[in-house]
C-alpha cells in the first residue's frame, strides 16, 4: 500500500506526514513543534540528524541533513573545492559547511505554493534523497579532507547513481 492512501481524502500537515514516515520506518525522532521535527536516519556510512521544518509564511517544507565533520584547516580549501564540484551535481538539494558547528549541511526548501499539498510520498522521496546524496559523496568528502587528494580525484570514489534494479 501505497503511503499517501493512509490519507486519502485528509489534508494534513506536512510535518504530521513527516512524523508518521519517521515513526513507520521506525527513526528515532522528536517533534520539536507544530512546524519541526528532527529525526535520526541510519545510513551506510553513519547516522544522519535530519530536521524537518514547515514555513506557512512562504509555504516551504526545509529539510537540513547534517553529519559531523571536523577537518584540518589546511584542508579546507581543497573541501569548498569539492562542495563546488559536488553541488555542480546535485539536481536537487546542495550541500554546504557549517564550520563553527563542524557539520557538513546537506538542504532542501520543497515549495508548496498556492496551497498545495505535499504528499507522504514526496516527503518520503525527499528524506531518502538527503539520505543517498549524503551516503553518494560522504567518501569524497572524507578523502578531502583527510588525505593528500585533490578533490576531483576524492570525487572519483563517489558512489554512481544507480538506475534500474539488479
């Protein structure tokens, strides 16, 4: 069954929808208000606090990825060089650092203007696209920032988005 037909005919909100995927997934998550909820996503490479945020005013649904972080500063260079080349990759969504947090950020604003709805599935979509982009370039960022790599060649370990079933 598909998630959105647990709400057919209800227009709930978005974060109500977040919830119920965080809690049908079985994430440790919290709901910090009516209008955010941050949750913990297991990956492959680590654990991702994602959060969740719903702004009525310019009918927004912001998702923040974020993952730990701490690398040398003389490395730091070669880093905002990758997030360049990996940001010329992503289609939706972008990655950025937050050094004095030391946490690499991945966002997301989903517009819903006009009063539209999100469904559960889009939601789902963009929770695990945050997920897999994090999962896809977390190596290369790795290599960055702890090796002697430039970044194009730390790029290369990136994981190839795979289209299709095996």
């Amino acid at each position: 069954m598909a998630l959105s037909e647990h709400y057919l005919g209800d227009e709930l909100h978005p974060i109500d929808l977040v919830e119920h995927i965080a809690a049908h997934n079985e994430w440790d998550f919290d709901r910090i208000g009516d209008d955010q909820i941050a949750m913990a996503v297991e990956g492959q490479w680590r654990t991702y606090s994602i959060t969740l945020a719903w702004n009525g005013y310019d009918e927004t649904l912001r998702l923040i990825c974020t993952f730990e972080m701490e690398p040398p500063a003389d490395r730091m260079a070669v880093l905002f060089e990758g997030l360049n080349a990996v940001n010329d990759q992503c289609w939706a969504g972008g990655f950025s650092y937050w050094a004095e947090q030391q946490l690499m950020v991945y966002k997301y604003g989903l517009v819903l203007a006009g009063g539209n709805i999100a469904s559960a599935e889009q939601i789902d979509t963009l929770i695990n696209a945050a997920v897999l982009s994090a999962e896809r370039y977390y190596p290369a960022f790795q290599l960055m920032s702890w090796t002697d790599k430039t970044a194009q060649e730390a790029l290369q370990v990136a994981i190839a988005e795979a289209y299709g079933r095996a």
